[in-house]
C-alpha cells in the first residue's frame, strides 16, 4: 500500500509490502514510481520509507524492479529507508539501492529520513 504521510513537516511515500505475493510486490514498486513522478517533485528530494520485505524465491524478479524504479527516479531520491529486510536480501538491496538505510522501526525509518 502506497501513501504520503507527513513526518515532522516533511512529505515521505511510505510503501507497505507486507505480505504480497511476486506480482503485487511488483506492481507496487512501480506504483510507487508512478506516484512520485506524478507528484512532479524537485531534484534530489523524495524520502522514500519500504516496510517490509519482497516475497521468498522472487529474488530476481524484486532486484529487477527495483532496478526499472531507480532509473526512473534517478535525480530524484534524497534518501531511502528500509524496515523488515534482513539476510541476503540486505546485501543484495544494499548493491540495488543508494541512500538506504535499514531502520529498525518504522519511527526510526522516518526520524532518519527527516534528518536527511
């Protein structure tokens, strides 16, 4: 599920992947890109936070749409905070991703992200 919220005076897209299968993982990591290029935002701007983990054994298919998300939001990032990802999906988000933090709360998520 996708949202702005707002944080301390700042706007952040929130994202909730819990519990989807491959396809609506997908789906939603390109609704977010859409979300955010329709919201015509400034260079270097956009706070993402992620909850949640992508779906067991869709590795390939995760780093890939991630990958199409980073390319189109290319500029536009500031900062990116992650809650849930643990193991070698860490490493592999780690090598997909810049500006990404690991939070270990969703209130950790958004206080580093307004610090950014």
């Amino acid at each position: 599920m996708l949202q702005w919220i707002d944080h301390q005076g700042k706007k952040i897209l929130r994202m909730d992947v819990n519990g989807m299968d491959i396809q609506s993982y997908v789906k939603e990591v390109h609704a977010g890109l859409d979300t955010i290029l329709a919201s015509k935002p400034t260079p270097n701007s956009v706070l993402l936070f992620v909850l949640g983990e992508q779906p067991k054994g869709a590795l390939d298919e995760a780093k890939e749409a991630w990958k199409v998300f980073q390319e189109g939001a290319k500029g536009l990032m500031k900062a990116q905070a992650v809650v849930g990802l643990t193991g070698f999906k860490r490493v592999v988000a780690q090598l997909v991703l810049r500006n990404l933090y690991f939070a270990v709360s969703e209130e950790d998520a958004k206080d580093w992200l307004v610090r950014q």
